[in-house]
C-alpha cells in the first residue's frame, strides 16, 4: 500500500473522484465579456478534474450565431445541448456531472 495516500487522504480521496466524461462542451462567448472570462474559468477548473472537452466559439465570427446569442452570452452547450445561459450555475454544473457519473 502507498503510505503517502495514509498521510494525505485528501490526495486519495481526490484521485478516487476524478473522472473522464465524454463531453463536448462549447462556450459561445464574446471577447469583452467579463462573465463569458468567469465561465470559461470556472468549466476549465472542472475539466481538470473531469478531463472533458472544452472549446470556445466567438458568437462575433458568425452571424447566425450573433443573431441567436448576442444578449445571453456566455451560452454553455454540452454535447449540443444548451445547459447555462447567461451564467454557469455550478450546483447545476455538480448535478449534470453527478448524473453522468450515475449513468442517468
């Protein structure tokens, strides 16, 4: 056994709960956007525990894409459903993962 897991159990515990999620996760942002920074932040702290993907997509490169998020960005897709709106929610960000975890 590894006695420094004995010593630290944070740093077993914290291994035991990592996981792989096989999501896709797309941020529709915008340059300027201070809560686009803070979800975009927030989802990368969680995909280094989760190890899922992360891509971001400027709704200014596009028009279709202005036209349908200009006013609610940051916009959180997962696996092409839109999840978060405005503000990534982490109880509900906790909740999906849970569920994925459960296999719901």
């Amino acid at each position: 056994m590894n006695l420094s897991l004995l010593k630290n159990p944070r740093k077993f515990l914290s291994g035991r709960t990592s996981t792989r999620l096989a999501w896709r996760v797309v941020v529709y942002t915008r340059e300027q956007c201070c809560c686009c920074h803070k979800a975009i932040d927030l989802l990368k702290t969680y995909q280094k525990k989760h190890r899922f993907t992360l891509e971001t997509i400027d709704v200014d490169s596009d028009a279709e894409l202005k036209r349908l998020y200009d006013t609610t960005v940051p916009v959180v897709t997962i696996d092409g459903k839109v999840r978060f709106k405005g503000i990534v929610n982490e109880v509900l960000l906790n909740r999906l993962i849970e569920a994925e975890r459960e296999g719901r």
